[in-house]
C-alpha cells in the first residue's frame, strides 16, 4: 500500500510550501511514508480526469491512500468531488484530508457517499432530461426543425471506430459526459451508441 500526496495551486502565484509542510506533518505524526508526490497549478474547476490527479487516481491500486489538505484541493463543485469520492471508494482507494478531518475508506461512511453520488445523478439526468423536452417542445411550437444536426453522423461513426477506447475511457473512471463531450455528442447519444453494441447497421444513426 502506497501513500500519495496531492497539492494544487490555482495560479503560478501561488506556492505549494504550504500544503507540503502541513501534510508532511500529519503523515509524521502517523508514522506515514510518502511514496509520491502529485503537484499541479490548474483551477479546481479543470475536469478531475484531465488533471495529474486523475492520471494518478487511475494508476493507483486498492488499499492506497490519498492525502491532500483540504477537500477542496480535489475539486471546486460538490458533483465533481463526489464523482473523484466515489471513483476512489470504488477501487478501494483511502482519501484523507487534513483541515476537513475527512477520512474516506471501506466503511458506512464511503457507502453513504456512493449511494448520495448516485441519487445526485440520478437527478441531473432527470433534469437534463426534463429540459431537453421542454426545449424540444418550445422549438416544436415556434416552427423550428427538429433532428440531428448534419455532421453529427460521422461523430458516431467515430465513437463506434473507437469503442474500444471509449470502453477503456469509461472503465478507467472517466465519466460519460466528459467521453461524449470529447466527441462532440451529447452523452445521451452516447449512452444509446452503447447499447446498440456500437452497432452502426441497427439505425442508431437515424436520418440526416
């Protein structure tokens, strides 16, 4: 079991010396060994998978632990620090942060935090969904024409080229919207090209 410790500035103006001196003393304090450092100077706002973070979150294995100084160094948003929770609670990863006193490891605790990730998406898909049809709606009743708009069917064929990338994208903890946003689709489309089997000859493509 490996220890990680994580530090991030917002701005090259900013210095990590801070956050270092604080998590060096309370692994010392634990008799705790640092086996890697992850530093980076990027907005928290900056998607979790597109930072070293998430690099390093995938590379690591269970019963490894994370340390940062707050819980905020994760992520600016409670969605996205719940989604790098709820990564590490599922491949066993123990996250720690010292102001926060926040501990996250195989117990009631990590469970209650997957199961309020969950409903937390649950509700943004239904109202993305609900949007979607008062948007669709709107347009129907203004005369607008509904359909895929043109070039959107050779961004699907390029997701079903790469499937197996996508498939290796979404098992290493990169969300769904974030794979479809990197294709140009909405991840409802995406989420369809999926179930088809990445199937190209049963119509997911639809008319141009």
């Amino acid at each position: 079991m490996s220890t990680f410790a994580y530090v991030r500035v917002s701005t090259d103006m900013q210095t990590f010396e801070n956050q270092k001196f604080e998590i060096k003393q309370w692994c010392r304090a634990r008799s705790l060994d640092i086996d890697r450092w992850v530093s980076e100077s990027v907005s928290g706002t900056v998607a979790w998978e597109e930072r070293r973070l998430g690099k390093v979150l995938k590379k690591m294995h269970r019963g490894d632990m994370l340390v940062c100084t707050e819980i905020s160094r994760l992520g600016r948003s409670l969605l996205m620090v719940m989604a790098i929770l709820n990564h590490c609670s599922a491949r066993g990863i123990r996250v720690s942060t010292i102001k926060d006193g926040f501990e996250l490891s195989d117990n009631l605790n990590s469970k209650i935090i997957a199961f309020a990730f969950a409903l937390a998406s649950e509700i943004e898909r239904n109202l993305i969904s609900q949007r979607t049809r008062e948007a669709l709606a709107a347009k129907k009743a203004s005369g607008a024409k509904l359909g895929r708009p043109r070039g959107s069917s050779e961004k699907v064929k390029q997701i079903c080229i790469d499937r197996e990338a996508v498939e290796r994208m979404i098992a290493d903890g990169v969300s769904l919207s974030a794979v479809a946003k990197r294709y140009g689709v909405h991840r409802n489309t995406l989420a369809s090209v999926r179930k088809a089997g990445y199937a190209l000859s049963q119509g997911i493509l639809g008319e141009e």
